[in-house]
C-alpha cells in the first residue's frame, strides 16, 4: 500500500509539472490556432474557469433572498 501511495504522489506531482507548462504555453498554442478551433477549444475549457450558472426556482408570494 506504501509502494502504492508513493507512486501515486509521484505521479501527480509530474503529472502538475507538465500542466504547469503547458499552461504556461496557451497563448502560444491558442495564436497558432484557426479561429473556429480557437474559439471550440476556449468554450471547452470555459467549465474549468466559470461557476456553472444554476437555476433559481421561485414560488408565488417567496421573498427572494439574495
């Protein structure tokens, strides 16, 4: 379980590296990118920046509490 635990926390560790770079190189990567696909991969990754926007349901004569 140890051994596990270890390779694990590794893993994650690398794996936070690489992201970390790449991150660092979206600008890049978005500029070299048709605008139609710039504009597809930015509204996927729109989920990991913005609150999902829930609905509020109201009832008849509820005061709304803000």
């Amino acid at each position: 379980m140890i051994k596990t635990q270890i390779l694990t926390s590794e893993l994650r560790e690398n794996l936070k590296r690489v992201m970390q770079i790449e991150i660092s190189k979206m600008p890049e990567y978005l500029d070299s990118l048709e605008p139609k696909d710039k504009i597809n991969i930015l509204c996927k990754l729109m989920p990991y920046v913005f609150p999902k926007v829930e609905d509020i349901n109201c009832k008849d004569n509820e005061p709304l509490s803000w």
